[in-house]
C-alpha cells in the first residue's frame, strides 16, 4: 500500500509545530525562563536554537523521509536499536506527560465549575490548597481527568494519521494560537506588565552559568520532540519534492516564537501581581492563578490559559503516540486498531498509572536518585534516552549515511546550496560533541 503524505506543507508544518509546542513551550520554557534570571536564559535559548534544534531536525527529517518507514525501520540492520531507544523514550515521555494534561483537566474542571474561584484576590495558601486537596492528595481525581485526556487522544488516534492528526491540527492549531493572542495581548497591558518584560526581555549576563547552557539545551532536545522519534515519523509521510531545509527552519523559527509568547502571558502577569518568578514546576499551577486572580475576569482568561495548555498537550501527544503505533502497524504487522489499544493501554499501565499513584499510595517509592517515580520517567527519557538517541542519529547521519544524507537534504541534487555541506559536516563533527557535554552534565 501507498505511503500517505501530508495533503500541502502547511499542514505538516503546523503538526510538526503541534507536536513541539506543547508543555515544553508552554509549562517547561516559562518555570525555566524563571529559575534562570529571566532574558540571559531567552537570549541562549534562541541562539541553540538555530545553531543545534534546526541542524538537528534536518538530521531527523532526512532519517525520515529518506526511509519513508516507521522510526525503527528507518534505520539500518543494527542501527534499528536506535529506533527502540527512542520508542523508550516516546513511552517514558508519555508516562507522565498524559499525567500533566489530567492535571490541566482538573483545573479547568475546577475553575467552570467553581471549585477554583479566582473572582477576586486569592493567596499562596488558596492556590497551594487547591493543589495539594486535587491533585498531590487526590489520585482518583487525577486518574479519572488522565483517563479522559487518555480516551481523546484515543478517539483521534483511530482516524489515522492524515485523517485523525493532520485533522486535528488544522483546527487545533489556529485555537491554540487564537487563545495565546488573547492571553498574551490581556497580561501585557496590566499595571506593572513592564516590570515583567524587562525581566523577561533584558539579558543579565551575569546569569550565564554552565548549569543554565545545560538546561538551554536540554529544553531545545525537549521542546522540539528530538530523540523520540517523533520528527522521524512525520517526515517519513513527506513528499520527496519538499525541501527539508525550509521546513526544518520554519518548524525551528515556529517553535521558538511560540515558547517566547508563552513568556508574555505567564512574566507580565506575575510582576504585575508582585509575586516572584523562580517558582520551578509548580509556577504554571500554584504560582501563576494567584496573578490571574488580579486581573478583571482573571477566572475566565486563567480557564483560556489551560485550554490553551491542553491544546498544545493534545498536539504534541498525539505524534508521540503515532511514533510507537507506527512501528507495531508496520513492523509487526499488527493491525490499526490493536496497534492503537496496545500503545495507549500499555502506556496506561504502566507508565500513567504509576505517575498518577506518585502523588498518592505510592508517594514514598523512589527510584532515581531519591527521585519519585512521575520525576524518574521525566529523568531517564529526557537526560538520557532522547539525548543519546539525537546523538547517534547525528552519528548515524554524518557516518553511516554519508553522500545519501546529502543526497536526500538537496532533493538528488536539485536543492542547490553551500549550507548543505556545511550542515552535513557539522552535525557529523561538531554537534555531537554538544550533545555528548550536555549528557555528561545532565547526569553528572
């Protein structure tokens, strides 16, 4: 049969977008943005971003498009090992990540329906309270809002790729940034707002540290889905005629403009409420409606706010999802529908259910260096498993492809450009090395 192929380059651009923009932009970018000084970490963020995200997407998109198959198939005879590291990852990702999009749920479930009112001015206590009674001492509670983030995914899923996904996107997306818009353009015109920006914008170089590089880059790798397979999978479905060059610069430009928006909802909104931006994870849900709650109609824009974080879930997990259900389908030979209930039940089992119980009957189960079990699947997929498999795609590209690499990047030739070598021998000399000193840091 026929591999299908995204129906314009809009739509593949825009899913690819979707599967990079989700908590990475949108939760992970902002708490880091914070605990990093504010505009130094903006500053390196966008520079890695061009001088290791767009290299590395190339990287994958020729793995991908070359193959035309499933992220393990893609590979050549041993070298499909590297595929099955990134399904690990994929599954170590979606453990907890399915967890975050049930914690959102809760919220939105609770600001609709009142059980979170932010009318008016609500404390550190108020928010702290709501946290702890509905989602750290409320397992069922969040079991029962990941199950239904879980069973959405799944309806979607049983369309397809192109039918289910690519769908999807084209009315989630424009949602997605419809509500960022009006978020961003509220909290900015706020008393105070440009205490924020300042902090946001303003580079203190002062704040450039080792540990801030390491971060920088280890939310490059997170925020564009590399090393899961992900960027893989959706290139394989791309028409050969496309030029990778241009799509990888726009998905690079598309995520990275996004991730900063996300900035100008959360920091303009904090400043203007007083509150301090270092909060960590817990920023977006404990730190974050306190500022909501000073702002007129706080309720509805904190509610907008949430939506805007499921939809950018919802994106990004359904190609990592795609990525597993693609290998049993093509791989295996397991049929659409078997191959879908086995991803998301397996997931379900064994990675959702544990991180859910995290934060109840097994709260004092450690595995990685005193790390509970919902921060070891964090750990292990994103400091070793998405690293060392971007790594030795570059390794594979650069060694094992060699000329075809280049071959496939220009299109057999027709793609004329002196960037082409100069990526081919960058991502086979130089970007390894970057990788291999952000490993060593992230577990060291």
């Amino acid at each position: 049969m026929q591999r299908q192929t995204w129906s314009n380059t809009l739509t593949y651009i825009l899913t690819v977008a979707g599967a990079t923009i989700g908590f990475g932009a949108t939760w992970r970018f902002p708490y880091l943005v914070g605990e990093n000084g504010g505009g130094a970490y903006v500053l390196v963020f966008c520079i890695a971003m061009i001088c290791i995200g767009i290299p590395v997407i190339l990287v994958e998109n020729v793995i991908g498009r070359r193959a035309m198959k499933n992220s393990v198939d893609a590979f050549k005879g041993k070298w499909q090992g590297v595929g099955y590291m990134g399904l690990l990852g994929s599954f170590g990702i979606m453990a907890y990540y399915m967890v975050l999009g049930g914690y959102v749920l809760v919220y939105i479930f609770g600001l609709l329906f009142g059980n979170f009112d932010l009318s008016s001015p609500v404390s550190k206590e108020y928010t702290n309270s709501f946290y702890t009674q509905n989602i750290e001492h409320n397992a069922l509670f969040v079991g029962i809002f990941t199950s239904i983030f879980v069973i959405i995914n799944w309806i979607i899923l049983k369309k397809g790729i192109i039918d289910g996904i690519e769908k999807s996107v084209k009315f989630l997306m424009p949602m997605l940034f419809l509500c960022l818009i009006i978020v961003v353009m509220r909290n900015i015109t706020l008393d105070g707002a440009i205490e924020g920006v300042k902090f946001y914008l303003n580079p203190n170089f002062k704040k450039i540290t080792p540990k801030l590089f390491i971060d920088v880059l280890g939310q490059v790798f997170f925020a564009l889905s590399l090393g899961f397979g992900v960027m893989i999978t959706l290139s394989s479905h791309l028409n050969k005629k496309e030029n990778l060059i241009k799509t990888a610069t726009y998905t690079g430009i598309l995520n990275t403009v996004i991730a900063v928006m996300a900035g100008f909802m959360i920091f303009p909104a904090l400043f203007s409420a007083g509150l301090e931006p270092d909060k960590g994870p817990s920023l977006v849900f404990e730190t974050l409606p306190i500022a909501f709650s000073h702002i007129h109609f706080g309720g509805l824009i904190c509610a907008l706010f949430f939506m805007l974080l499921l939809i950018a879930a919802l994106t990004t997990s359904l190609p990592i999802y795609q990525v597993i259900i693609s290998v049993l389908e093509e791989k295996f030979k397991l049929s659409k529908n078997l191959a879908i209930n086995l991803t998301l039940g397996t997931i379900f089992i064994l990675g959702n259910l544990p991180c859910i119980l995290t934060y109840g009957p097994l709260r004092d189960v450690t595995l990685i260096r005193g790390k509970n079990i919902f921060d070891s699947f964090d750990f292990i997929s994103g400091n070793i498993l998405f690293v060392l498999t971007a790594f030795l795609c570059c390794i594979y590209v650069g060694w094992i492809l060699k000329k075809d690499a280049i071959k496939e990047l220009s299109n057999n030739g027709k793609i004329k450009s002196i960037w082409i070598n100069i990526w081919y021998h960058y991502v086979k000399f130089v970007v390894p090395i970057i990788i291999l000193v952000i490993f060593y840091f992230g577990i060291f």
